[in-house]
C-alpha cells in the first residue's frame, strides 16, 4: 500500500495550445488541416469552422476517450461533458473543442458518411 499522497504542481488546464483551425468546405468536400500533432499531457484547444452547405457529423471516438474534456463551445455557449464521441453541424458555425489527450497514439478522425472521400484525417499523439 502506498502511503505517499500524490501532488501535482500547477494546472494542466490554462494556456491552451490553439491548433491550426479546420475548416469543412461542402463544396469542394475538403478540409483545411488532415494531420494535427500533439503531446500528452498538454492542453489544446481545436476550433471546427463549417460553412453550412450541409449536415456534418465529425467522428473521433479514440481520441476523445484518450483524452480528458475540459469543455465544448459552440457559438459562446459552453458544454462540460464527461465524454465525448462526436459533435455535429446542421448549420454553419464554430464549435471549440478543450482537451488534454492522456494517452500516446494514432487517433483517426472523418465526417460520417465522407471518410473515403477524403474528409478525414489523424492525431498524432506523442
């Protein structure tokens, strides 16, 4: 039995780290960023910018559940979920995703329906 009480120094959950915006783009059915690297441990804060030409779900189960979920904002209104598996546009917008990933690896994410369409991508986590 450990008898050693844990400490930690300081608050994993300030200053985040922007990530490069991703922007969906339904008429050409691109995105702007397709490869995201990051770290464990460290907290990042990912915008999703749709233009609204149609109906959207972005699918990143494995990272989210490798990762600890600070908030969701969508629009200045702010979501503090337990967890997370996908978020969806029905209109155009931002959404704001905060997150820390806890656990090292290669995390794929896609827009339903349009993954072999090239509306996909990965995180690489170290």
């Amino acid at each position: 039995m450990c008898t050693q009480a844990a400490t930690a120094e300081g608050n994993l959950a300030t200053d985040a780290t922007r990530l490069p915006d991703m922007t969906i783009d339904s008429r050409t059915l691109t995105l702007s960023e397709t490869t995201f690297e990051l770290e464990t441990g460290k907290y990042y804060r990912w915008r999703i910018v749709h233009d609204g030409g149609e109906e959207f779900q972005i699918l990143s189960p494995e990272l989210f559940r490798n990762s600890w979920i600070s908030q969701v904002v969508i629009e200045d209104l702010e979501v503090k979920p337990l967890g997370l598996h996908s978020i969806e546009f029905d209109d155009e917008g931002t959404i704001d995703i905060w997150f820390v990933p806890i656990r090292p690896g290669d995390f794929p994410f896609w827009i339903a329906g349009y993954e072999n369409r090239g509306l996909a991508g990965t995180f690489v986590v170290r």
